[in-house]
C-alpha cells in the first residue's frame, strides 16, 4: 500500500483495543510519502497508533514513512505511531504535538515500539502533548535528529537531544500538505 501527497486528518475511533485512528495495517508492506497525518483519534481505553499503527499479524508487516508529518493524533498507546513487531523507517519526518494516555512514560506520545526495528533518520520526535517522545523501547538513531527530551535515546551523528525544535502551527506553508515551519531565535 502506497501514500503520497495525502492529508488523512480528523479520523475517529472508539473500539477498546483496536487499532489506528488514521491509518491501520497488519502484515503488509505501507509506504507513507509527503503527506500529513494529524488530528485523528483513537478513543479506546487500550487502542494503539492515533495517527498510524502497523503491525505484524502473522505475516511481515513494513512501514516506510518519508517526507511527512504526524500531529495532533492521540490514542492510550502511541500517540503518532505505533508499530508492534514491525520493521519501520522514519525520514525526514515530523512528529510533534501528539498525545498517549495515560500520560505515563511508557505509552510513547510519539512513537510507541514493540518488538521489531525502527530507525529514524533526519527527523523530528519532539514536543508531544503527553507521554514521552519514544516509549522505554527507543528507536534506533540513523543521525540528524531531533528530540525534545531523552526518550528517544538520539545520540548519533547530529543528533540533538533535549531542544526545542521552535515549530510553528501546523499550516500549509507551501507544497501539497499541512507542515510545521521552523521559528527563529
């Protein structure tokens, strides 16, 4: 499954422990390319991925997401994204203003791992709403990125913990999706 140039924004579900508001695959290979993901919700008291979910369900689950923004999503478990036993790339990419509940440091308001691999390179995970950047499973850092706290474990080649990314409202400020333009100073 392929997405480009998309804006999947205001999803809504309130199924216990199902799985993401936004965008749900199991066992499949997803690529989401230059698109925006925010404002969607996922309810449920156990749900996981307001934003994306990807996980392996007996089968290979792969997500690629490039060029992108994930904001404003929430869900009890990964707020932006959540990937269970998948193998997933993050590049160039923005998460920000996400949210997991309970606000608790496990439950990654950005990225929430199980199992798997996830590597995320040249990309923002900073300033969830609640919970923390990464979960207690980090990422694995392909350098260049940017975390507000420590969560995330970035500690490769230019990567920048515990900074302010100074992002601006989400707007279009240009191309075919909703971003996030840095401020200045």
């Amino acid at each position: 499954v392929a997405i480009s140039n998309s804006t999947l924004s205001g999803n809504s579900t309130t199924q216990g422990s199902s799985r993401g508001a936004g965008i749900a695959a199991s066992s499949t290979t997803l690529a989401v390319s230059r698109s925006t993901i925010s404002g969607n919700r996922h309810a449920g008291a156990s749900g996981s991925g307001g934003g994306i979910y990807v996980g392996d369900a007996g089968g290979v689950a792969r997500l690629t997401l490039t060029n992108s923004t994930l904001s404003g999503n929430s869900a009890a478990i990964g707020g932006a994204l959540a990937t269970y036993k998948a193998v997933t790339t993050v590049a160039n990419s923005t998460l920000t203003n996400n949210s997991a509940a309970p606000t608790g440091v496990g439950f990654g308001g950005g990225i929430w791992r199980y199992g798997g691999a996830v590597t995320v390179s040249n990309s923002i995970v900073a300033a969830q709403i609640s919970g923390n950047d990464c979960n207690a499973i980090p990422p694995t850092s392909g350098g260049h990125n940017i975390e507000s706290g420590t969560s995330c474990g970035f500690a490769g080649t230019g990567d920048q913990q515990s900074t302010n990314p100074l992002l601006a409202a989400l707007a279009n400020n240009g191309g075919p999706t909703l971003t996030h333009l840095p401020q200045k100073n």
